[in-house]
C-alpha cells in the first residue's frame, strides 16, 4: 500500500501523521515539551525536546500500525518559522534553541532598520520584527560573544530535526524566507544582508525546493523502528506554508484563513507582489510560486481572553451559543482584539484592545459576538490589502482552526469577507501538507494539483447568507 510520514514539529509539541496513497490518515501521535522563559521576553527550547518527542512519536507509530515498518516509504516536516538553533563543529546544540515568539530582540530590531531596513526590505519582501532569525543572531553576537564564536552552523527547528535523522544538513526556500537572510526573488542566501551582519555563508545550510530529497533515514533509526525499506526523507517546509497546502491552496483563486491562538489570512502568489512590508512575504513549499500573510496576533487568543475574563466557567460552545441571535453589528458594540499589540496592517507592539459603543441593553451574547466580529475584521484588514495589490476579490475562502468549527462564526466570516466560506471534511493541520510534501517528492502524484485531489476534501458546501451590500 505504501505510507509516508508527516512530522510537524509545532512550538507545544511535535506531530506525526501517517497517511496511504488514498489520503486516508492511518494513524497520528503527538509528544508535548515545554517553553523556557528564564527571563522576561526569554522563549526558548533545548533542540533535544524536539528529538525525544520525534523518538516517541515514532515508537508510537511503529506500535500502532502493524504495517508501519513495511510500508513507510517517505518523511517530511513542516515546522516553526523563524526560531534560531545554532551548533558548534561537532554538530551539538551550544545555546538554547531562541522561538519565533521571543521578544528579546526590540533594539537589534531598531539597529537592522536604521542601517539597511530598505535594503531588508527590498532583498526580504518583509520589514525587521524581533520574531525573526536575523535579530536573534545579532543579540548572540552582541551578548553572547563566547558561545557565538563556537557557532559552525545555524539551522531552524525542522531542519535540525532532519539532519538529527539523516545527517544530512539543509533547509528549504519556504523556511529560509523567515530569516530575514533569504533572497526571495533569487531564492538564495544574501550575500549584501550576510555581509553587512557579520554572518558568513557557510554557517548557513545549502538551501532547496520543499519536494527534494535531502537524505535517507539513518539505518540506526531503520532498526530501532523495524523499517524494512530505504525511507526517503524530503526538506519539507514552513508551518503556514505547509498549513496552506495541507488545505488545498494550489492556486491565486482561493485565500485561506487560520484561527488558532494567533489568526493568518493567506493567499498564493504566482509572481513576485510588492505589498511595501504591510504583508508578509515568502517562498512557498511549491516550487517557483511564492505566498502572501497577514497575521492578527490575538485572534482565539481574544477569545480565551474573554472566555476567561468573562464566561464565568462557561465552556465555548455555552459562551457562543447565543451570539446567533444577535445582529450582525453585535447592536453597535465593537471590539478591537489587539490584547497583545498587533501585527497586519499596524505592526504596532503597544496598541491594546477596547470595546467600543457600550449600552446598557448589550449581554453576554452582544460581547461574545462582538469578539468573533472583531478577530474576523482584524483579518479582513490582510484581505483588503491583498485583493488591492491584486486587483481581483477572493470568491472562495478555505477556514480551518477554531472558527471553522462554530457555525455562527464561519457565517460571521462569510458576511465579512463577503466570500464562499470552505470548510476541510478532516483537518488535520501543517502535518498533511507535510505529508502530500512526501507524497508528490517520492512520485506517488506527478503534481501538487493531482495530490490534492487526492488527499483534500471539503464538507459538502452550505449556501451561507451574506450580508447584503449597502
């Protein structure tokens, strides 16, 4: 029958999910670790949580599924952007792996823009923020002068995981897009940016397509977990990048949006779009295409917030089982979900949330929907600018995440986005898009279009009302 593997090494936990050539899910396995913060805006992960979890997940699997072992043919990640792991000539770990979410980096931040921000931005697509790669090397460089100079290679934590299991190293073009090193346009290292931060080429991996092969699984591993064949393992790709293809977003016709604890709006680009740094920008798992994102930084968050605050133990379904009821425009009540300052279209740290338009006739209900409003325009602001840059509109959104499962809500995303609304029949997140990764690179489809025929199906579809235009 023939399996592949999709590893989603995820910033809570790692992920794997095996699937056959139908796209049916065989079996799926997880292994948690923590977040480090020994300091105030410290987050970080030791690289060998990555590794344990990835040796749990495995020895799951191979108890799981009978067939495990004769059938696994392939393996691919999808994994966290933009965190910085770094390793001396022996290959070790010497620091803390720095996350994504540390926000150590605010004055490295203010020293990239004042000296080669416009050439960041022009070489990137994307403007300097403490969430990416460059800043974390240059707070190393600047504070950690001792461990940097025992720094032979620098890698993001999928890529780590990859050499763990092959010994091979590498990182492919929709990961190294995070870094702030990456040359969208020639799909490259930056020999201006490397040059004028002190970082020398050959710390960094050679750089590939998502599909290509980088290695095999080691044979120690082959007999650990009784795999019978050679098990082809491919670079894989980005979280939201892998996210995007796991839910069918092959073309410049559909966007997709992701309501986890953060919100995403994306869309596929087939050329190079100039959107000044307001979107962000990068290199696709597909080759030669690129994607588009906006993010709003509180989107489930706000509503944790607000079930926390105020639901006064409710569960979610009792917090939102009457926002239907209420009108669209939550009777004037209006909140803005920037709790922990905001990314897309404000890149703003210090603004905060309000509700606005309080009355005494507003419940529960007006500021529950009020909330799902909110997160919902907050992306809608990533919509407009997208279809402006574009010049079309987007006839159909894919929803995945936390709003794709409450029908109020995807009726809210439907009047405010003013789009068909399309809903994943199984969602599995970045792990499946790392799987058909697996699946096209090892030739099981000849395209990414065929694969996700394949492996992608939607709920049958719901002639949800919009709003009628004014």
């Amino acid at each position: 029958m023939g399996y592949v593997l999709g590893i989603d090494l995820g910033t809570s936990s790692l992920k794997g999910i095996v699937m056959n050539q139908q796209g049916g899910v065989v079996a799926e396995a997880s292994s948690a670790y923590e977040i480090d913060s020994r300091a105030p805006g410290f987050s970080e992960q030791h690289p060998e949580y990555w590794k344990d979890a990835c040796e749990e997940v495995l020895t799951r699997l191979s108890r799981e599924v009978p067939s495990f072992g004769a059938e696994l043919e392939a393996i691919s990640f999808s994994g966290q952007m933009h965190s910085l792991v770094v390793l001396d000539e022996a290959f070790r770990p010497v620091y803390p792996a720095i996350l994504w979410n540390d926000v150590r980096t605010t004055r490295q931040c203010q020293e990239i823009t004042e000296r080669f921000g416009k050439q960041i931005l022009e070489i990137t697509k994307n403007r300097v923020l403490e969430g990416f790669t460059l800043p974390k090397i240059l707070w190393l460089q600047e504070n950690e002068a001792e461990i940097w100079n025992k720094v032979r290679h620098i890698m993001l934590p999928k890529d780590y995981l990859a050499f763990v299991l092959t010994g091979e190293l590498h990182t492919d073009f929709s990961d190294a897009a995070g870094t702030l090193l990456f040359d969208v346009r020639k799909a490259d290292w930056s020999d201006e940016i490397c040059d004028e931060f002190g970082v020398d080429r050959a710390l960094l991996p050679p750089a590939c397509s998502s599909l290509e092969q980088v290695g095999v699984l080691k044979e120690s591993y082959r007999e650990r977990f009784g795999l019978k064949q050679a098990v082809r393992v491919f670079a894989g790709g980005a979280d939201n990048a892998c996210a995007a293809f796991g839910a069918g977003l092959v073309n410049d016709e559909e966007a997709l949006v992701s309501l986890g604890t953060s919100g995403v709006f994306s869309s596929f680009e087939q050329g190079l779009s100039n959107y000044q740094g307001k979107l962000h920008f990068f290199n696709h798992v597909l080759p030669g295409v690129n994607y588009s994102m906006g993010v709003t930084l509180a989107a489930g968050n706000s509503l944790n917030w607000f079930k926390k605050a105020f639901g006064q133990g409710a569960t979610f379904e009792e917090l939102l089982r009457d926002v239907g009821e209420v009108a669209p425009g939550s009777d004037g009540l209006l909140f803005t979900p920037y709790i922990v300052g905001e990314r897309t279209p404000y890149f703003d740290s210090e603004i905060r949330g309000s509700f606005i338009g309080i009355d005494t006739h507003h419940e529960l209900k007006h500021f529950a929907r009020a909330v799902l409003e909110g997160i919902t325009f907050s992306l809608k602001d990533s919509q407009v600018l997208m279809e402006q840059a574009k010049n079309k509109r987007f006839e159909r959104i894919i929803s995945v995440g936390g709003g794709a499962k409450n029908a109020d809500w995807m009726q809210i995303q439907a009047d405010v986005f003013n789009a068909e609304m399309i809903q994943l029949e199984v969602e599995q997140g970045p792990g499946v898009g790392a799987c058909m990764i697996a699946a096209v690179g090892c030739g099981w489809f000849d395209s990414a279009e065929a694969c996700r025929e394949v492996f992608v199906h939607y709920k049958k579809r719901k002639n949800l009302r919009l709003v009628p235009k004014m």
